[in-house]
C-alpha cells in the first residue's frame, strides 16, 4: 500500500475511553505553555500512511539517500519520476479532525508551537500559524537548488516536471534541484532543532502525538520537556519506548482524541464564564 491511495488505510478506528479524553482535556486546561510534538500518525487518518506503523510503507518509495540525489544522475531521475506521479496526490490530502483541533487548540491561547516530524503541511493547512509550526524534517511543498540555494515552490517544479523536463535544474546556476526534506544521511536543520529544543524547555506540557519516538534527536524532545518540569501526554495507536515515563498514554486514533478532548475544554471554558 503507498500514500496514493484514495481512503485513509486504517479502518479499525480506536477509540480513547471518555475517561482518557477527560483526564487529556483537563491537563490542557491546566496548562498554559503546551508543546505539541507530531509524527506521521496524525496524518494517516488523511490518508497518508506512516513510515514504522503496521501499515508504514511510505518511506520506502519517498525518501532517497542524500548521496544519491547529489551525484547520482540516474537516481535524482528516479525520484523525480515518482515525485511528478506522486506529489498531486499528496497535494489532494485534507487535514483531519486532528490537525484542526489542534488549530483550535492554538485560537485557545495556551499552545506555544507544533513542532512536526511531518512534511505534508497539513497543519497549516487546518489553520495553524505557519510561524508556530516548526518542520523539523522541512516540507515537500519547497523545492531548492543543490547548489546555490534558490528556493522554488512545489507546484512550479510540479508544472516544469509535466512539461517534460526530467532533471529540473536550477535558473539562477543550473544547478540540481532537491526537495526541502532531510533525506536519509543528513542532518535535522540547525535552527528548526534549536527552536524545538527550546520550545520542549519552555513547554508545561508537552503533547505526543502520532510518533514511534524511534528516531534521535526528534524521540529526545519529550525527555527534554520533563526534565525541564513538564508534564508529557502520549497519543499513539501502538506503544512507544517512552510510554513508561509518560504522565498519561492514550492509545487510540489522534482524530477522535483530540477533538472529544478539545471539545470538552470548550465546553468547560464556556461553564467557567457563565
Ligand atoms: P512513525 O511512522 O515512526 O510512527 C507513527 C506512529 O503513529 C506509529 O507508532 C503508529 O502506531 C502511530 N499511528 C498511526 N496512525 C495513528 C493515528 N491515527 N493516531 C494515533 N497514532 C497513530 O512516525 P514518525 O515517528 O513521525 O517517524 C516517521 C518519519 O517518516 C518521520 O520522520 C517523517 O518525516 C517521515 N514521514 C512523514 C509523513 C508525513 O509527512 N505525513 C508520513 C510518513 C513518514
């Protein structure tokens, strides 16, 4: 199965016990300095599968060895091909229930940031202030050049792509192009992994959702925010290596989680007014 599939591939929705989503809605009305911290589990409910779930296939197909894509011909070829079938249908993906609560969870005033492993930008696209998003693994929405720097957008390469050029290569100095993604072999960017560091510090309460906190540095976040004194929720359908120092772990789909939490916080706004 790859993310170009129509339906979203988990049919088996697992749904929190209203006791989990009351205990999660009553720590995010307890804080007032949230860190949200994603991975590819919140957006397999629009579709897109996850790279270490059980349905996890994506990463195979999609993320190439940086060596590869520099000085390989042959392979940028490759990747250029699967991108110009490919990214229409990640462009066609729509944020789910989850991605808006946590937009809303933002209009409430006590998120600091989402800081995201995901490149689907669909966090922005429910309605999350791009400059609270951080993209610790960048977007697949931009483009740039190898060489230089120029930065593209991903429906300007996507035309050039259909209009037949197969190694696209940078106007300014003809050098190759590559997504703005960290591919295998390469580090997280500096400044988008010192701004996560940062918010995990400054964070009271640090959200998990929807990641097999597998992979260093990203899986250190939450370590970080506990032990600069925030509390750490775990949202994940599957355990994970930190469900055992978590405060609370809900293991259940985001969607459902997040919306029946953010809802009651809602509701126990509005009685706390009246
Ligand atoms: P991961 O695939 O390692 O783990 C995802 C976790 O989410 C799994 O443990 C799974 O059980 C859980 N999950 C799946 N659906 C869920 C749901 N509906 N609700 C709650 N939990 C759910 O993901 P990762 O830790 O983010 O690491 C994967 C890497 O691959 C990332 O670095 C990311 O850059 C890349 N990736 C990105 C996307 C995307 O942009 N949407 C998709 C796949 C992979």
């Amino acid at each position: 199965m790859t993310f170009n599939e129509s339906e979203p591939h988990y049919s088996d929705v697992r749904t929190a016990g209203s006791e989990k989503i009351a205990a999660l809605a009553e720590a995010i009305q307890a804080h007032s300095r949230i860190a949200v911290f994603t991975g590819a589990g919140i957006s397999t409910e629009s579709g897109i599968p996850d790279y270490r779930g059980p349905n996890g296939v994506w990463a195979r197909n999609a993320i190439p060895h940086i060596d590869s894509v520099q000085t390989d011909d042959a392979s940028r070829r490759e990747m250029w091909a699967y991108r110009r079938e490919h990214y229409p249908l990640m462009l066609a993906r729509r944020p789910n229930s989850g991605h808006v609560a946590l937009a809303d969870l933002e209009r409430m005033g006590n998120l600091i940031a989402i800081i995201t492993q995901n490149i689907d930008g669909l966090h922005q696209k429910a309605g999350s202030d791009p400059d609270r998003v951080i993209e610790l693994h960048g977007s697949t929405h931009n483009l740039r050049c190898s060489t230089c720097g120029r930065v593209y957008e991903g429906s300007a390469i996507q035309q050039r792509l259909e209009d037949g050029e197969a190694d696209p290569r940078c106007e300014f100095c003809g050098g190759p192009l590559r997504t703005a993604t960290v591919f295998f072999g390469e580090a997280l960017p500096p400044i988008a992994l010192q701004t996560a560091v940062a918010v995990a510090r400054a964070s009271d309460l640090m959200l998990v959702i929807g990641s097999s906190l597998a992979v260093n540095p990203a899986a250190r976040l939450p370590t970080i925010a506990r032990e600069n004194g925030a509390k750490v929720i775990i949202i994940n359908r599957e355990p994970t290596p930190q469900d055992a120092v978590a405060d609370l772990v809900i293991h259940a789909d985001a969607g459902p989680t997040l919306t029946g939490s953010i809802d009651l916080v809602d509701s126990m706004r509005k009685e706390a007014s009246r």
